[in-house]
C-alpha cells in the first residue's frame, strides 16, 4: 500500500489496476463486480488510473492496462524530477532562512563545538548534508589514535559523487594506516595532494559551511579540543580561497599506479609527496638499503642530482 501511495495512487487504484492485469479490457460494469466496489467508484478509480499512465486513454468503457514498465517508470521519472525541483528549493530557502537568522542575530555566524566527540559529529553532519563539494586540509597532530580511519560520512559523500579534495601534510603519511586511508580514498574518487607544511586543519563543505580548530588539538587532550564552525561569512569566503591557493601550490599524490606506468613512477610519486624513506620503504615493502639504491638508481638514470630533479626530469619523460 505505501509504495502505490508514493506515487498518488489509492489501495483501490491497486487493486483495480491488478484486476485489469489478470482481466484486460472487462467492462466497467464486470470489473466493479470483480471489485466489489460500486460502478462510479471504479469508474473514478479507473480515470486516476488513465491520468498517471497505467490505463491507455480512450479505454474507459472497457479499460485497457498498459505495461507497467512504461506507466508506472514514467510517473517514477516525474515523481523524481519534482522531488529534485522540491530539494532545489528547499536548499535555496534554507539559504534565505540562514542570511536571515544571521542578519537578525549576527553571533549564529559562529558555534563552538567543544570536546572531540562534538566536533567529529560536526565533521559527520556537515559531510552528510554536502551536496556540491568539501574541501579539506589535514595535518598531525591527532586527537584520536583511530583517526586514519575512514568515516562512513565520508565514504557517503563519495559514494553520492559529491566532490572531495584535500590537502594532507607530507607528516601526515609517516602514521601508520594513513597511506592504506588514502589509497582507499582515491580509489572512491578523492582528488588528493601533499604540502610539505600545511597551515591548519579545515573543513569547508558547499562553500558556505567551515570548520576548524580552535585550541587543545593534541592527542593529550581530547576533552579539551575546540573547534569554530563558521557559516556564510566573509570568512567563510577567505578559507574558501585559502584552500584554492594552497591546492595550486600542493603536489598531487598518487599512492598507485596503473600497470602501463613506468616501473619507478611511484617511487618517483612517493619522494615528490615529501614522504620520509622509512615511510616510502614501508609502502614499497623493502628495506631501507634497497630503497636508497632504487632512489641512487633513479636520479642517475634521469641525469638528476636531487630527488627534486628526479620529479622534474621524470615529469618530462612521461613516468606516469
């Protein structure tokens, strides 16, 4: 019954529309019968029926069904496309009643989330409701010992297409499990690049909604963390254009390669993020002896006398 409701249809449309499938074209007369309903009741039932498709027009005297796949696949699609026109709005009066509340209270610009339990349900709400991108830098240090693991708003997002990038500091992949997060996060579609240093940790989703912290980040003191979440501000507008001038600045990071690369391309990939050789011969799998050779091996092959060449040159050879 709930699911012929979503799409404007009674318990008797249903059952009306069911009795034609297995009775096509029975006068009206003959299908109240069936029914059990009175004739002008079905009569009606039968012109709902014509108005959303499921009944060809012209049939009204003896009624003829028509292949569900078509009528009730076209009502999905309209049904669908007024609930995107309603989601629209809503998200164009909700704006409204946000530059509203703001004019009319100025201090709803700001909210302090205080703990860490509080912030990472912030984080969670604020991806949840991302509907266009988020944008993010990360760097150490952490307030949690699970934090390289990957949160189910997060992989929400992903999954709707919403667009994710973000800037890690190179720090951020001597953790351990960071470089696994980040390779499972590029292969959902997260644009991911590397600064040596990164400023602060932000969050900005949809370009109207930030958050960063404010003090006692340390993994010491969890309960103490503050972060401010900022909404549709001149502020909000100056992080936005943060993040865009430190994304021109940060090297992509690309932690696999596909099988036609060349064999060093992540070598090469590794040492550009700025990854420290413990942590590049942990995601190669080999020592660091062997490491430093490979890297030795590297820059002689390219004629390059520092790891900074050696991206260079294999950027212009094509190792990609």
């Amino acid at each position: 019954m709930a699911d012929w409701e979503a799409v404007g249809l009674s318990a008797l449309d249903s059952q009306v529309y069911r009795q034609l499938l297995r009775d096509p074209g029975v006068p009206v007369a003959q299908l109240s019968e069936a029914v059990e309903e009175p004739e002008a009741t079905v009569e009606a039932a039968v012109g709902r029926l014509i108005a959303v498709g499921l009944v060809r027009s012209g049939s009204e005297a003896a009624p003829a069904p028509v292949d569900p796949r078509s009528g009730l696949g076209m009502l999905v699609r309209e049904r669908r496309a007024a609930l995107d026109g309603v989601a629209a709005m809503t998200d164009q009066l909700a704006r409204e009643f946000s530059a509203g509340q703001l004019q009319a209270e100025p201090s709803r610009l700001i909210e302090i989330a205080v703990g860490r339990d509080a912030i990472e349900a912030r984080i969670d709400d604020m991806l949840r409701g991302a509907t266009e991108q988020a944008v993010g830098t990360d760097t150490p240090p952490y307030v949690a010992d699970g934090s390289h693991q990957v949160s189910g708003a997060e992989l929400a997002l992903l999954d709707r297409g919403v667009r994710f990038r973000a800037i890690y500091a190179a720090e951020v992949l001597d953790h351990p499990g960071w470089v696994e997060r980040l390779g499972s996060m590029a292969q959902r579609g997260e644009q991911a690049r590397v600064l040596p240093q990164v400023p602060v940790k932000l969050l900005i989703v949809d370009g109207r909604t930030a958050i960063l912290p404010l003090a006692g980040d340390g993994p010491s003191t969890p309960g103490q963390a503050r972060a401010v979440v900022v909404t549709d501000s001149a502020l909000t507008n100056a992080l936005q254009a943060l993040f865009d001038q430190l994304w021109g600045q940060a090297t992509p990071l690309r932690l696999a390669e596909p099988a036609t690369a060349h064999p060093d391309a992540t070598l090469i990939n590794l040492l550009a993020s700025g990854m420290k050789d413990e942590a590049i011969a942990r995601q190669l799998g080999v020592s660091g002896r062997t490491l430093r050779r490979r890297i030795a091996q590297v820059q002689e092959q390219l004629g390059a006398t520092s790891r900074f060449q050696a991206g260079l040159q294999a950027g212009r050879r094509g190792w990609e």
